[in-house]
C-alpha cells in the first residue's frame, strides 16, 4: 500500500510502499478516503515522543482520518464492514498513521460512525482539532454571560473554539487578523482582536476594563501567557495546549490554569458528530492535497499561519 513515511526521527516524511496491515483481535481495518493534518504529526517526526515511546519504523504518519471498514478483527461488533466512519489511527509503536491507503484501529478507540451527509474531506478535518477544542471548553467550564477570549482562533482548534465557546452563551473574543475577522464572527465571535495592531491586552482591556473570565489558548510561550493572564477576573480560568501555564503560580495569583490532555474517545466524536449533524459546528478545510504531497503541506503547515485544516486526498 502506498504510504508517506519517515525512516527515523528527524528524517524528512516520504511515500512509501508498505505491506497492508490485518486486523487483530478487536480491531477493524479502515481503507482511508482522507487524513487531516495536525501539526503533531510532524512534531512526531522530528523526534516529539523519542524520549517516551519506542517507535517502529518505517513510522506512518498521521493520526486524523475518515475512510470505509474494509475488514473486522475477531469479536469486533460495534462497526461493520463497509460503514462510513472517521476518528483517530496513530500508533507510533506499531508504526501505523492515518497517511496511508489502510490503517488499523482499536474498535473501542476513538473511531465512530460519520456524521451524516458529511463527506470524507470534511470527517477527516474533525477528529483532533474538534476534539482539542471540545475539551478545552469543558476544562474551562464556560457558562452563559461569562467572557473569554481565544488565543489562536483562525486556525482549526480555534475555529472549533470560537464556536463550541459560543454554543455555552459565553460572549466571544476571538485573535485575528482583519482578512479573517469577519470569517471568525460568523463562526460565533462577539469581537476580534488583531496582534499585528498592537498589544492584545490593552486591546481587550479597552472594552473588558474589568477584565475576562476565561482564555483559550492553542499558541502562547510561557511569557506571552504570563501577560494574557493579567487579563483575568479573580477565579478566571486559562486553558493552553502549548502547556505554557503554571498552574501553581496561576493559583497564587487566585486563578485556575490547566496544561490540556487530550483523551480522545468514541464517545467525543459522537458528541461531535451531533453537532455537526445539527448545523451547531462547521468545518473549514482550507486546502486539500494529495498523498504523494503530503511532506510539502507539513512543511507548509510547520511555517505556520494555518487558516483551517490541510486534509491529504488517500
């Protein structure tokens, strides 16, 4: 099967052919339409999780992805041959990722049915960014009337942000740039806030003057976070993935601060996918490639200023 592989960490992500994997006990194995890029994937192929994991390569790459079960592992019942379904398929140990014509996973893994009507493109975006987002909003424990502000927002995690953060009748601040800021209101944002036109928190700190109950954020180093925290009201949470909160200094300034872990789950994505079934959650794909050009979209993606999600055509 053709894959986009790395031969060790550090090396550059190029296709491959690989044998096709069977399906073990539990396991279902999916034939891949689609894999959304994360910029995990290519944080793993620099060497992310060398310290911790013992990596089989050649490694696959990928984690997102949507595609058809082609065949079932012993005492799968759950999902069937030829469903729809999408969800998470990385196992560095095993060398296994979603960039390949056939991927493997655990039936009681983070993978579920499609939403319905969604087309594979689309399911392929959902998995981690959403997932992130949903988490993020339910770490944070958004309520109506309250304030938050979304660091990061125009990318896939913060499109999702702004609105799973709208859905909880919080008013929305989201960061971006004007060529953005109308796309992002109408994804749910109250206001928006452009970095380029100077600094966030007297831009905020102009309308909020008594500051904000709550930030997301998927982007700040540990400086830029100690700054945006000035913002919050006593008792305010902050939630980042960039693990650039010290929850231990944020509660002796009176705050909460959460490092996010993901635990990505079967019953998230069904949580997702009702939503997105009722028309409460968009996703945006801004560009699609092909297999064969996937190393170029992680470069791309690892220069930054990502405006929804790269999906690779399988």
């Amino acid at each position: 099967m053709r894959a986009i592989a790395v031969s060790e960490y550090g090396a550059t992500p190029a296709p491959t052919h690989l044998p096709r994997p069977e399906p073990g006990p539990g396991e279902i194995l999916v034939k891949m339409i689609a894999a959304g890029l994360n910029p995990v994937d290519w944080k793993i192929a620099d060497g992310m999780l060398k310290d911790s994991v013992e990596a089989r390569f050649p490694l696959i790459l990928g984690q997102d992805g949507a595609g058809v079960v082609e065949a079932v592992g012993a005492g799968v019942t759950r999902l069937r041959h030829g469903e729809q379904v999408y969800g998470m398929f990385r196992d560095v140990e095993r060398g296994i990722g979603s960039y390949a014509e056939y991927a493997l996973a655990a039936e009681d893994g983070p993978v579920a049915r499609m939403p319905a009507g969604m087309i594979y493109t689309q399911a392929a975006a959902v998995p981690t960014a959403c997932g992130t987002a949903m988490a993020m909003v339910d770490e944070a424990e958004l309520d109506t009337g309250q304030t938050v502000l979304i660091v990061g927002a125009t990318g896939g995690v913060g499109q999702a942000l702004v609105q799973l953060a709208a859905l909880t009748g919080a008013k929305v601040i989201a960061t971006a740039r004007d060529d953005m800021a109308g796309t992002i209101r109408r994804l749910g944002a109250d206001e928006t806030v452009d970095h380029s036109e100077g600094d966030l928190n007297d831009q905020v700190l102009r309308v909020h003057g008594d500051g904000i109950d709550a930030i997301l954020d998927v982007v700040s180093d540990a400086q830029g976070t100690e700054r945006l925290a000035q913002l919050l009201r006593p008792g305010g949470t902050y939630v980042s993935t960039t693990w650039s909160v010290n929850p231990d200094v944020m509660e002796a300034q009176g705050h909460r601060g959460v490092n996010h872990i993901g635990a990505p789950s079967a019953e998230m994505l069904d949580r997702l996918s009702d939503l997105i079934d009722a028309g409460e959650l968009r996703v945006t794909v801004e560009r699609e490639v092909p297999l064969e050009a996937a190393g170029d979209a992680l470069a791309d993606n690892r220069a930054g200023g990502a405006r929804g999600k790269t999906v690779i055509r399988i």
